[in-house]
C-alpha cells in the first residue's frame, strides 16, 4: 500500500497557524492534500497533527486522520523522520500494510501532481 503522510503540528514560532494560513484562495496545507489526491498514486493521504483545527480543516479536503500526533512529537525540536515512522507505525496497527511512503510538507502552495507521480515513477525504475 502506499501512504501520503502530511506533517503539520499546530505550534509553528515563525508563522503562526501557517498550515491553515489562507494563500492565494485556500489554506495551505489543502495544496498538499488535493496534489497528493490528484497524483492518483495513493492509498491513503494522511495528516499527522495534535491540532484540533488542521485536523478539522484536513479532513474537509478530503485527508484522513486515523491517528492523533503525540505531544511528544509535536514540538519546535522534533524531526520528520520520527513523526513519519509514527504515521506508518500507527497506519501498519489498522492493518494498513505500508509498503511505500511520500512525506509531503503542508506549506507547499506550488507542489503539483505531475511531480509527485513522476517521483513515485524515478522510486519505482530504481537507482534513487
């Protein structure tokens, strides 16, 4: 199965709220999930947040959240790789089966369908 994971705790210093910042028409975080929906390679698109608002505003997208983020990772220090292995961990108990996963940022306005599905094509020939 593969797996869009989506980091976006609520504590952000630098731009406050800046994963439901409204730019350009829309919050942030909703360019992620329509072009990780629109790349059509996945088999879930999920939010790993511990807040109440990204979470409500991810799922009007149409992200999942089958799992709430732990305070433990959700803090100024924290990595991604930590907060990932946690999404798959916590998607592999619902018996999920991960077997490939897209760590996609929440602040990527200009992302694009086209280059998520040809990254999966580059993974997919090798050598990458």
């Amino acid at each position: 199965m593969r797996l869009a994971v989506i980091p976006a705790r609520g504590g952000s210093k630098r731009i406050p709220r800046k994963n439901i910042k409204v730019f350009a028409g829309k919050p942030m975080i909703v360019y992620a999930i329509d072009a990780a929906r629109r790349a059509g390679v996945f088999d879930h698109i999920v939010v790993s947040t511990d807040d109440d608002e990204i979470a409500a505003t991810a799922r009007q997208a149409g992200a999942e959240l089958p799992f709430v983020r732990p305070a433990e990772l959700a803090d100024d220090h924290t990595p991604t790789v930590p907060v990932i292995a946690h999404a798959i961990e916590a998607c592999d108990a619902l018996g999920w089966l991960v077997e490939q996963v897209c760590c996609i940022y929440p602040g990527v306005p200009l992302i694009r369908a086209d280059d998520i599905a040809q990254a999966l094509a580059v993974l997919e020939q090798g050598g990458a």
